[in-house]
C-alpha cells in the first residue's frame, strides 16, 4: 500500500483527513460545532461524530461549505483533467 504523504525536513507530512479541514475552517470562521450543526440542521452529537469517524456524504460537505462560506469541490480528476 502506498501512503499520499509528503516529507519535509526528514518529517513525514500526512494529508489532513475531512474532520481536521472542517475543524481548521471552524477555528478561522470563529464558529462552534454547535453553531455548525444548527446552521446544517442536524445534532450537535451527529456532527461530533461524523468529525471523529471522518463520515461525511457529499451533500453534508456542500452544507457545511456553505454554512462556513466557502465552497465544497469533490472530484475524480483524469489525467487529461477531466473532472467527474
């Protein structure tokens, strides 16, 4: 198996899951999780453990990306940059 995973200065650099992204974007949105769950109305213990378990569907990403004002783009990309 072979890890997606950057080295810097003999430090071994792993790709941040989808809960530590949306944790980054709360922090700099100044936001909770509890405002979070509410803003995608679900529970503030369903968020808490989708968070931990990394489980998200696409359309809870795109909720989450508009209810922290950004934008959600998941993709399969070609090498002929085809995105599907």
């Amino acid at each position: 198996m072979k890890l997606n995973c950057l080295y810097y200065n003999w430090v071994i650099i792993m790709p941040l899951t989808m809960g530590e992204k949306i944790r980054i974007l709360l922090k700099r949105k100044k936001m909770t999780i509890a405002e979070l769950a509410a803003a995608i109305e679900t529970s503030n213990q369903n968020l808490s453990n989708k968070l931990t378990r990394d489980n998200f569907s696409e359309k809870e990403l795109h909720q989450i990306a508009s209810a922290l004002g950004c934008r959600y783009e998941g993709f399969f990309i070609f090498e002929d940059n085809e995105r599907i």
